[in-house]
C-alpha cells in the first residue's frame, strides 16, 4: 500500500508529498518553494520571510473569531543518514517510504517523519474543512536538524498568535513543556603527514551495526559510540605497536550519535598478525559490554591493503585519540526534579581527518544552563591538555522553562483524555525544540509540543506509528476546537 492511502488521507498525502520533495538540513530550496506554492493554491495567505520561513495564515472558522490565535510549528528539513550499502542521494532522490505493519519506515535511509508528519499535521489542519479552529497560522522552519537557523533568524512581531503549539514531540501522549538548551564544541589538532618507511602492513577496520539514534532522544539508551570505540581499539596500536594512522573518520551529524566509524592503519610487517588479534580482542569486549543495547555490533577488517605513502604525524594522532577516549560521551547527570529526564549530556559526534586537521566535533545539551557551561569547561579543558590548537563554542541557546499551569496545558491535557480516556503525561525532552528560541522572540505566547509515536529518528531505522498519527490528528483537531477565548 501507498503511504498515501493511509487514513487520515488529508494528513499521509501531505507527508508523501515531502517524501518526494529532496530536504536534507541547509539544502531546503525545493521544500521551500513546494511549501510556498502549497500555501498559494490553496488561495492562503502565505509569507516567504527574508531568511527562507514560510507561515501560511488562515482566518478563524464561523462562530471561532474569538479564540486565541494558534501557531501550528514544525521545520522542513530533515537528517540525511543512510546505511552503508544505500546509493540515495538525499539532494536528488524521493524517500522511499514504505508500510512495514503498523508502521511507515524508509529504504536504508532516515524517513524525515521528524518533522515532516507535524508539517503534514500542520498543512492538514489548514486545508481541511471540517476542522474548527479561531485564527489559525502554521509556521515551517528551516534547518532545524544543524543549528535552528530558521527559529533563529525568524523576527518578533510577524506572527499574530498567542498559542504556539509545536508538533516536533515524538511520543504519542506526551506533552511536553519544556527542552533543553544546546552547545556545539569543535577542537582540531592540526598535523604533518611523514613518507611511510619500508616494512609496513596495512589495513582498514570498520566498526558498524551500533543503534545510533538522536543525541538527545537516546543519549539516555547507553549506546556504544562508534568514535569512542575506534578510539578504543586505536589506543593500544599507537602505543604498543607502533601503529600508524592514515585517515579516521566517524559519525556524520552534530545531533546522531555515531553508528560507524572508520580508520586506515599501518603496521609493522613483523607486528601485524598481534595488532590484528589486539582490534578483534578490543571489539569484541566492547559488544559484549553493549551487548544489549547494541547487538549487532559488528567490525569488518580489510587485511593487507595497499600501504598508504603518507601518515598522520604520529605524536598528534595518539593526543587526539586519547582526547576522544578522555572526552566524555552520553548522559552526565539526570534530572532530580521530573522523573526519567537527561539534564546533561554529551554527544561526541564526528571525528574527521582531513586538510591537515583532526576535527572533533560534539553536542552538548543540558536544561540547566550552568551545568552546561560547567560542561564546557569541562572539555575545553581536556582538549587543552591534550595539545588541541583550536577550540571553539558555537551555537549556544538556552532551554525553555516549563510552565505546568497555563489556559493551553489544561486544554490539552482535558481534550486528551476525552480523545484517549486516559491522563496525558506532561513531561520535558532532552532534545532541543525551537520552542526555545522563537519564546524568547515571542515571550507572551503559551506553548507546548505534541507529536505521533516516531522510533529512531536521526538514523536510518527511524519509523513513524500508523495509528498514532490517526490519533493524534483527532486529538489536534479537539484541541484546536477547544481553545480558550481570547
């Protein structure tokens, strides 16, 4: 079955529509000109701001003129990750987006159901006539997934709402009412490459299989990180066996915990049957120490390759090996106050070697804005013992509070148990939500974030729950039919 010919069709069909429509993270020209258009013929009024924002407005329904005005809000990028063997080209190919069971689920790549379903969501509240709503906006960001440039370059006064209702959560009867803020921290040791001297072996190890997933959603899970495992098993060859490093390089996104990682060695002849066995023994004490959250950790070795004519300056690379294994990775501290919630975390995300440079890049988060910057002194310190010749912070923004007892969190919270005949959970999320930034624009709204039921996202297992988006679509229209007066 086509994805499209789910129930409820006006929301799978808008999804399809972005599936097809090529919308990785600072690539977005086609999604926003598709959205733009989308807005257009439907006879809406639809802005296009300086910066790439698209808000399409519609005015409330007969007998709704007096409710608060409601921004419906996600961003139209999407994580570009796709397994090995996968040929997409996420600049030029449609998801191929499938039903697995209960499920929609991607060909070997990411879905971009987060945040395409809540962009679908949005749309769909707009063009459906049989939704009842007072004044009625949605919002589409762009490049949410690498920096929230959209939230942050969007200005105060162009929207007209007082409710903003965010629909980037990914757990079906959640709502959640607060985030945490972010920090990106980048550190490069830079290096010579020396002619490879006579005698040497090589070869090339891939760590692969781990689960991945979001830095922030999973960081909590305790999965093996594939940069700090390479660096495991690279350690003990520097050291002990007079290994040599030709390239590494693991992890693609600031936001993913990285699920591969690879590197190109060099090894005496007369040593390499010993250091293999040392890379097979490592590997195998780490998945069997992540053997439950990773069991299909795997590693495959390339023997006797051709011998590389360069490598890294051997002194530097072992620094910046131990850099990564000194570096902190996963969940810090959980919160004390609502039960099950990362405060802070770390996500080593990607190890590169190139240009001359070892580039370590890492995602901190924490809902505590001095924890975070404890945080950061934290790792800057150990980059700067371990000789890094640059590091810088970039990209901080800070959480947003949660507020329990605002006019939109009872509605939601009654309109749910209406629609579910259960309670909701009210909760805050580890991940970043532009909630955050476009608050501080916007002091005066109310908000909150609601979402279907999405597994994985930021990797390529992500899937999206049939049923919870049918669900969660009647429940948006509740509560969007029952918003207060203004």
């Amino acid at each position: 079955m086509s994805i499209e010919n789910l129930e409820p069709k006006v929301v799978w069909k808008n999804f399809h529509a972005l599936t097809q429509i090529p919308r990785p993270s600072k690539h977005e020209g086609k999604v926003i000109e598709y959205l733009y258009n989308w807005g257009k013929s439907h006879g809406f009024e639809t802005i296009k701001d300086d910066t790439g924002n698209i808000i399409i407005r519609v005015p409330a329904t007969p007998g709704m003129e007096n409710r608060k005005g409601v921004i419906l809000q996600g961003h139209m990028d999407m994580v570009p990750q796709k397994t090995s063997d996968s040929a997409h080209d996420f600049l030029t190919d449609p998801i191929q987006a499938y039903v697995d069971g209960e499920w929609v689920t991607a060909d070997r790549t990411t879905l971009g159901a987060d945040n395409g379903i809540g962009v679908a969501l949005g749309l769909a509240a707009l063009e459906d006539p049989s939704v009842k709503h007072g004044p009625l906006e949605v919002l589409v960001t762009y490049d949410e997934e690498t920096g929230m440039t959209g939230a942050n370059c969007l200005k105060p006064g162009v929207l007209k709402g007082d409710i903003l209702l965010n629909l980037d959560s990914e757990e079906e009867g959640e709502l959640c009412v607060g985030c945490a803020g972010g920090l990106d921290v980048s550190a490069s040791f830079k290096y010579y490459k020396y002619n490879t001297p006579a005698g040497m072996d090589a070869l090339r190890f891939k760590v692969s299989g781990l689960q991945g997933g979001h830095s922030g959603m999973d960081i909590s899970l305790y999965r093996a990180n594939a940069n700090k495992v390479a660096a495991r098993i690279l350690l003990p060859l520097l050291e002990t066996y007079d290994a040599k490093v030709v390239s590494l390089s693991g992890g693609s996104l600031r936001n993913a915990i990285p699920f591969e990682s690879a590197a190109e060695i060099l090894i005496p002849a007369d040593k390499y049957a010993a250091a293999r066995e040392v890379i097979v023994s490592v590997f195998d004490t780490v998945k069997k120490e992540y053997a439950e959250s990773d069991p299909s950790a795997q590693i495959a070795i390339e023997d006797h390759i051709a011998v590389a004519p360069k490598f890294i300056q051997g002194k530097v690379m072992l620094r910046a090996v131990k850099a990564i294994i000194a570096c902190p990775s996963g969940v810090i501290r959980m919160s004390r106050s609502m039960e099950g919630l990362t405060e802070t975390s770390i996500n080593l995300a990607i190890v590169r070697t190139e240009n001359g440079k070892i580039t370590i890049h890492s995602l901190m988060r924490s809902a505590v804005d001095s924890a975070k910057a404890d945080l950061a002194q934290r790792v800057r310190c150990i980059f700067e013992l371990s000789g890094a010749d640059s590091i810088t912070f970039a990209g901080g923004y800070s959480g947003w509070a949660p507020k329990l007892d605002t006019p939109v969190n009872k509605v939601c919270m009654e309109q749910f148990e209406k629609v579910y005949g259960r309670p909701m959970k009210v909760m805050a999320t580890h991940g970043g939500l532009e909630c955050a930034i476009m608050g501080a624009k916007y002091p005066n709204w109310e908000m909150v974030s609601i979402g279907p039921t999405i597994k994985y996202p930021h990797s390529p297992d992500e899937k999206v729950h049939i049923a919870s988006v049918g669900r969660t679509w009647e429940y948006l229209k509740a509560i969007l039919e029952n918003i207060p007066v203004k």
